[in-house]
C-alpha cells in the first residue's frame, strides 16, 4: 500500500477529505447492513430531527503506526459502549457496540494510506457520528437515524511540543445537575461555543467548569477532563456524574497505578484544594495531555509549581507512557491495542 503523499509532519488539527467512510442506516426499526462509500456528503430532509433538535453524538479516536509498523487503534470497544451510552440517553437506536469495532477498524482499513508513519507526530483521527435524519415537527425522537464513520489525517495537537495552558474559572456553566454532561452529544459543544470564543477574546486558552450545582467543586473543561498531582506525587481525578467519561483519562489512572506505581484517587476536588496541587493537566484524546499552568479565579491567579516553561514531572511521565503504550514502544494491557489486519 502506497502511503498518500502529505507533508505529515505539518499537519494540522483540521479536516482532510479521505477516501472512504462508514455509513448505515436506521429505518422501520433495524440498521442496513453497514457499508463504506466514497461520498463524503450526505443529503437529507430539511425537517431532520438533527437540524431541527440536534439530536446528535459522536466519538473520537485514533489509529496509530506503531514502532514496527502496525497499524493500530487504541481501545475502540470503549468508544463503542460510550456510544451506547450517548444514543440512550438522546433516545437514538444503540448500534451494536461489536459493529461499531468492526466499522472503526474497516475505515481505518479503507483509508490506511492516511495513517501517519511512526515517528512523524501524526495520527489518523476517527469520528464515529449519529444523528436524527428523519422528519420530526414535535419534539420527539426522529423516526430516523445514520451512523457515519470518517477519518482525517491529523498533526500533533500541540505544534512544537506542548507548552503550558492558562485557563480561566468559566462563569458559564457546561452542563446542568442531572443533564446531558456525561454523554458526548453535539448539542454540549454546541452550548460551550460562546464561553470558549469568550475565553479566547479574554486571553485564556479553556474554561475551567465548576460543578453546576454548588460551584464549589472542580469538573473539567469543554472537551477534557482534569488530572492534578499532589505535592507528595499522588494523582488526582475529579469524580462528578456529570463529568464525561474521558477514555484518556480512564487510562492514564491505570498507567499511573499499574506502569508508575502511583497512588490514584478518583474524588471530589474542591476548588479551594487547587492551589495546594503540584501540577495540573488536561486529558483528551486529541493531545493526551495538556499541561496546565495557571489558572486564572476572576483576577485570582493559581501558578501550579512546574511553571510556564513545561510540563510537570509526572505529567510528563504520563505522557511518556501512555503514548509509549500507544506506539507500541511499551507493552499494553491487555486489550488496550487493536490491531488493524
Ligand atoms: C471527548 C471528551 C473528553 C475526552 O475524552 P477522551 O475519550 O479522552 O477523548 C473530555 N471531556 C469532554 C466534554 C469530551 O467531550
């Protein structure tokens, strides 16, 4: 297979049009037999329950050429059963969570020309989708639904390594008590677009979201949850049911646990505990981890002791580990690496 000629080590976190994608259908009560097509458009009824209610989610995850030439993706059975989540609580049909596999590795398949070598930085980002493509005037779930795969070519999130975030304490809420915070749904993105623009405008690279009940506790930000280490080396994630349920996360707790042999809590974080944490990170997929520096509490400033200049020395290790484990330079947990045929 002939690798497409891109400037891999350049490119962007953006859009690239790739050859195929994966599409089914849900009408009358089942899902078509899954297919890839080479159409990158989809065409539908003005009335769509996703146009007219954004009844939407979607996933993210990545293939990755390993030190030895594998093509791998990193713990698809999870987006899968995220997925599941998401499309019950939005009232969507579940696709099955062993097709939605099947369909992330047949894409990656399909488009294996698009997966960066090793070593350039880049990765192949998946985006599995659902939407409400039939009909609805009243508000209720469409009568119809798609379930669409693409992949995109994508460059480091962080160009030139990953320097330390400023972020500042969101007066805008993300999600409600007992709402939708936990699922991945397009209609929470759609919410925390003026906030992050606001941000941006203000100088700050994220929010930082407060529990929207009490607004005492920390949650995460629009798209990544948080990490801090203690100043005697424990690793801290905030617990919340309306935290989304971050795949990186999850797995950089069982690293720090199982690889560095940290202590790991899962709890509560009140925000009057931050300013006593050593460091502070972001956990995602698109750049594992960003490394917090400051954090700003209306005019208050928080300035974590790894500084300004790099990441912490434990979020570092993370780092190193996890994505050695996703590059096939250290040995995964069971489960964790699937690899493409
Ligand atoms: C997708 C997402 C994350 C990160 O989850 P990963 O599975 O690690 O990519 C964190 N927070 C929110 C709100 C998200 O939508």
């Amino acid at each position: 297979m002939e690798k497409k000629n891109l400037d891999w080590s350049n490119l962007g976190f953006g859009y690239r049009q790739t050859d195929y994608r994966y599409v089914a259908n849900w009408k009358n009560g089942a899902w078509s037999e899954g297919e890839l097509t080479t159409d990158a458009t989809i065409t539908m009824t003005e009335c769509a329950g996703v146009l007219q209610y954004s009844q939407s989610c979607f996933e993210g995850l990545k293939a990755y050429t390993t030190e030895k030439g594998q093509i791998v993706v990193f713990r698809p059975d999870l987006n899968a059963s995220r997925m599941a989540d998401s499309c019950r609580r939005l009232e969507m049909p579940v696709y099955p969570e062993d097709k939605f596999v099947e369909a992330v590795k047949a894409v990656v398949r399909a488009n294996a020309a698009y997966v960066p070598p090793y070593g350039s930085g880049a990765t192949l980002y998946l985006r599995p989708f659902m939407f409400g493509s039939g009909p609805v005037i009243g508000v209720s779930p469409a009568p119809e639904y798609q379930f669409r795969i693409f992949a995109t070519p994508v460059g480091p999130y962080f160009k030139g390594g990953a320097k330390p975030l400023t972020i500042r304490v969101s007066d805008f809420d993300r999600a409600a008590p007992n709402g939708t915070g936990h699922i991945k749904a397009g209609l929470n993105y759609a919410m925390s677009l003026h906030a992050i623009v606001d941000a941006h405008n203000q100088g700050f690279n994220e929010n930082m979201y407060l529990d929207p009940k009490t607004r005492t506790k920390v949650e995460e930000t629009g798209g990544a949850n948080f990490l801090f280490v203690t100043k005697d080396g424990k690793v801290v994630t905030p617990k919340s049911p309306s935290i989304l349920p971050s795949i990186t996360r999850r797995s950089l707790m069982v690293v720090a646990k199982e690889y560095l042999g940290l202590e790991v809590e899962e709890r509560e974080v009140y925000f009057d505990e931050v300013k006593d944490f050593a460091e502070c990170g972001l956990c995602g997929t698109a750049a594992v981890i960003s490394p917090v520096g400051k954090i700003v509490d209306h005019g208050k400033e928080i300035c974590f002791p790894s500084g300004m200049d790099e990441m912490g020395p434990v979020t570092k290790k993370l780092y190193d580990a996890l994505t050695g484990i996703q590059m096939g330079r250290i040995e995964a947990p069971e489960g964790w690496i699937q690899v493409i045929e």
